[in-house]
C-alpha cells in the first residue's frame, strides 16, 4: 500500500444548515417506498444544503439504504418528491440522475481488475470533457488521493482500501456536486480509516456528501450533521455528540450503549 498521505429532552431536533447562504441542494417531500404491503420510507423530509455533509446513521431495516437509493434512482418511490438542484428527478434513472451531477460510490467498489488506476480516472472523466483534459483531470486526481505511486498499477492488485479510493476518485472526476457513498470505510483498517475521514473532507470543500455508515467512530470523525432513522422515518437529526446523548437512539440504535452494525 502507498504511504502516500491523502489531503487533508429526549427528541429534541437539530436543524440542519442548508449550507452556504441557506441555499438547498437537495430536497425529498413526503418521499415513501412500499414493498408489497411493507413501508420501507415513510414520508421522508429531508433537506441538504450546498457544501453540507451529512451521515445517514439507523439500525439494519431502518430505511436508510432504501431511501439511498431512491436518491440515486436505483428504486423509484412509491410516493414523495426528490428535488435536486432546482430540478424535479422523481423517479429517474441512474444515468439521468447522473449526468444531473449526482455521484455515486457504493459500498462494493465498481471497479475494473484489469485497469489501472490511471486509466479508472482518465475513463471517468473522458465521459463528459474529452481525451486532453481527461488526462490532466486524471494526473490531478492521482496526486489529490495520494495515489500517483499507483497509476499504473491494475486495480485488481490493490489492497481493499485503495480500491475505495479509485472509486471515490472516479466520481470526483465526474464533477459531482453530490456525491453518495454507501458505507465508505466498510472492511478497512484503521489507518485507512483514517486517510478516508482526510480525503472526504478535502473533497467536501467543494462537493456535498451524504454518508451512510455504520462505523461509529468514522461517524464522529466526520460527521457534522447525523440523520437517524428508525422505521422507515427520520428519528432525529442533530449534531453526533446530541445523536449518542439521545436516550432514544441508544435505545433503538446502540442498544447497551455499544455501537452496532
């Protein structure tokens, strides 16, 4: 692996900001998803404003991964309205969704083993500003991630945290103004962890980012504002030091008072 360093009263609601000027980049209105005669969301209101990041947080079953999705038009709604950038994407597919300037990492890297690092960013950025400057975008990300030891090495050879980055450094080179990862630190070791936290709030300076996750400890580390659900519904959203105070939530989310996953 490189050592290469990557850049630098039970219920009561926190408020989200909206981000700079109280300007919003994203909206759901009453946004619900059933499977068959089950809810899975339930009238979610959600509000995410420009250069936020915010960690989606909730026991297995909770909804979070559900309305994840709908975000990133992996499943439709059942009901409710997703604004994003001024824009009604209700409903439309991931390709759509993307082009609009919605990223998306999910949580096993979309990756190619016979490619290298390089090449991942050249590919990723070719899609949308051509050959010259996808390669300057690529030589760029390279040094940003701390990766540029790596750029010709196939990803297929790379330890499971380098792999995250490449994907993480794909959807930078997509120009994303909102980028979803879905359990980014999953399956790494501490010190990668920890370049991770580095990474993404050198990439939040000019992208928002909404987190799912389960690692408590990475939630602390990075967390701003924590939306927790509970039953398809926001519980609370709050600060990660209210979120762990709040008697709910260590009832139905920590149970014991331990992180679970």
């Amino acid at each position: 692996m490189s050592d290469a360093s990557a850049p630098s009263s039970a219920f009561q609601n926190c408020t989200a900001s909206a981000g700079p000027a109280g300007k919003t980049l994203l909206e759901t209105r009453g946004l619900s998803k059933n499977f068959g005669g089950v809810k899975a969301v339930t009238d979610v209101d959600f509000r995410l404003g420009r250069g936020e990041l915010r960690c989606l947080i909730g026991p297995n079953g909770a909804g979070k991964s559900t309305f994840f999705k709908m975000l990133s038009g992996q499943l439709p709604p059942t009901a409710g309205t997703i604004l994003f950038d001024g824009s009604d994407i209700t409903g439309e597919p991931p390709h759509r969704i993307a082009r609009l300037g919605i990223g998306i990492k999910n949580q096993v890297p979309s990756v190619w083993d016979g490619l290298s690092v390089y090449e991942h960013f050249f590919i990723a950025a070719h899609r949308r500003l051509g050959a010259r400057r996808a390669a300057a975008v690529a030589d760029e990300l390279l040094m940003k991630l701390g990766l540029a030891t790596l750029a010709r090495r196939d990803v297929g050879a790379l330890a499971h945290g380098e792999r995250q980055w490449v994907e993480i450094g794909m959807t930078m080179a997509q120009d994303a103004k909102l980028i979803l990862l879905d359990e980014p630190t999953a399956g790494m070791a501490t010190d990668e962890v920890e370049r991770t936290v580095a990474l993404l709030r050198d990439v939040n300076v000019s992208t928002s980012l909404i987190i799912v996750e389960h690692d408590m400890q990475f939630i602390s580390m990075i967390a701003g504002i924590v939306t927790v659900f509970h039953q398809g519904r926001i519980l609370i959203e709050a600060t990660m030091e209210n979120v762990l105070a709040n008697p709910v939530v260590r009832e139905v989310y920590l149970g014991a008072g331990r992180p679970g996953r």
